[in-house]
C-alpha cells in the first residue's frame, strides 16, 4: 500500500480496508497517493456539500487555499525526482468549457494540463488515454481505460500515472538469496526465495497494541521508504488489517531504533 507524502495515512488506511474487503485471501496493492491526487483535483472543482464531504473523505482542509498548498507542496518536491515522477490530467468532452481558473490551478498546483476529446468514439478516446499513461509511465501501464468505460455520456476523466523506481539506500545482495519456509496456513508451508539483508542499520519496533513488527527499508533518494508491518502470529495478518487505523504512523516511526543486527538477518519474500 504505497501511502506517498501527500497522502494522509488515514485515507490510505481507510481506502485499503475498503477495497480489501471480501478480497481477504488474494494480494491487494494500491497506490492511495495516486488516488487522493486525482480526487484532489475533483475537489477543486466541487462546491458545498459535496466540497465538505469529499474534505472529509481526503482529510483535507475545506478551505481550497490551504487544501491547494498540500497538493503543490507534494506536486512541487518530486518535480525533478529521478526515483518518482507524478503526471496529472483531465479530459472533458468536446466542446465542454471549464472555468479558466480551475484549469490555472490544476496546471499550477497539480501539474495537470487538459485535454477536449470525442467521448463518443470510445474506442479511439480510451487510445488516446492509455497511450498518455503507457508514456508518463514508462510503458509499465497499459490498457488503464477499458473502452466500455466510456460513452457520449462521460462528463470528465481524471487521470494520475505515478511512475516509481527506486534503489535500496542498503541493497540486497542476490547471492544471499536462498529457499525458506513460507506458511500458508497454521500446519501447511512451501519452500520460496528469500531475501537476505545482514549489513547496515535496520530502523524496527515492537507494535504491542498490533501484535506486530514494523521495519523500515529506506530508498537511496530523499526521505522516501517502504514501511513493512507484519503480523506476530503467523496467521495474524486478518486481525492486523482490522486494527490498521489504529496506526498513528508519525509515532511509530519515532519509535523505531536501529541496531547493527549481526546477530540475526532480516529476511524477505522475493517477490
């Protein structure tokens, strides 16, 4: 569950638990960054109670000259990332007018330019959006826009690529790579590759209140880095992911100590 900076770790957790409900046994990944800009955008544009409501869904201010601030602070920080890069865009109708200052501030604050295209010719107007993605990401998303999506009908859409290659700041060494246990339930386990790390400094922390372990693998540019929590028990996972908006993430990462951990590896399925 990639959170991002902009993203505010109550809306991805609550945008994860709803989406994984009823998908308890597949394997879930989801980019609320991703999300929560493009409904940036939307909330730009709304008004009233709609405004209001979707504030609260973001965990944003209501007021859209501070809500506007979070946005282009995120937008603005990874401009000229070569680890991350963030693209934003709308397509309307033809035709369709919009206000001349939301366009100013999706283009300033979002990054985001706009595009007229014929929503009636589904077939072409998905090309056209999978082709922009497909190239803002590297050609590592293709076929985003299902032309079943679209019809004459479809007033707006709001695309966001988030493209993401980042190098460990201590990396694996694949020689170290070996087979272990991996449990499936609590009687039954596979042999799967296993990543090994016994070098460097660890930031972890004992989450009492999870019955979980968190660890922290820093990327090797900025302050970007992936937070795993994991279950104690080995079929812990269930129970975890209910209590998962009772993570206060600023506090756990101030909790985290590093040790040099030559008395032990920390290991990780090589996905």
């Amino acid at each position: 569950m990639a959170t991002g900076t902009g993203a505010k770790p109550q809306f991805a957790i609550s945008l994860y638990q709803c989406i994984n409900k009823g998908r308890e046994t597949k394997n879930v990944i989801i980019s609320p960054f991703a999300v929560h800009l493009a409904l940036g955008m939307a909330f730009m544009g709304a008004a009233g109670e709609t405004k209001d409501e979707m504030a609260s869904v973001l965990n944003i201010s209501k007021v859209k000259a501070e809500a506007t601030k979070l946005f282009a602070r995120t937008i603005h920080k990874y401009q000229r990332s070569s680890t991350l890069s963030v693209a934003n865009k709308i397509y309307l109708p033809l035709n369709k007018a919009v206000h001349p200052y939301f366009i100013q501030l999706s283009e300033k604050s979002f990054n985001s330019s706009t595009e007229n295209i014929d929503f009636s010719l589904s077939t072409r107007a998905a090309s056209i959006i999978n082709d922009w993605v497909e190239g803002q990401t590297n050609g590592r998303i293709r076929n985003l826009i299902d032309p079943g999506r679209v019809s004459a009908r479809t007033a707006m859409i709001l695309v966001n690529a988030v493209y993401f290659k980042g190098l460990w700041k201590i990396p694996f060494d694949k020689k170290m790579t070996r087979k272990s246990e991996f449990w499936i339930d609590e009687m039954k386990t596979v042999q799967v590759d296993m990543m090994t790390l016994d070098r460097g400094l660890i930031p972890f922390s004992a989450v009492e209140h999870l019955d979980a372990t968190a660890v922290e693998l820093k990327f090797n540019e900025g302050d970007m880095s992936m937070l795993i929590i994991l279950p104690d028990r080995k079929m812990g996972l269930s129970d975890l992911e209910t209590k998962l908006d009772l993570i206060h993430l600023s506090t756990l990462r101030k909790n985290m100590r590093s040790e040099k951990n030559g008395t032990g590896a920390a290991v990780f399925q090589e996905c």
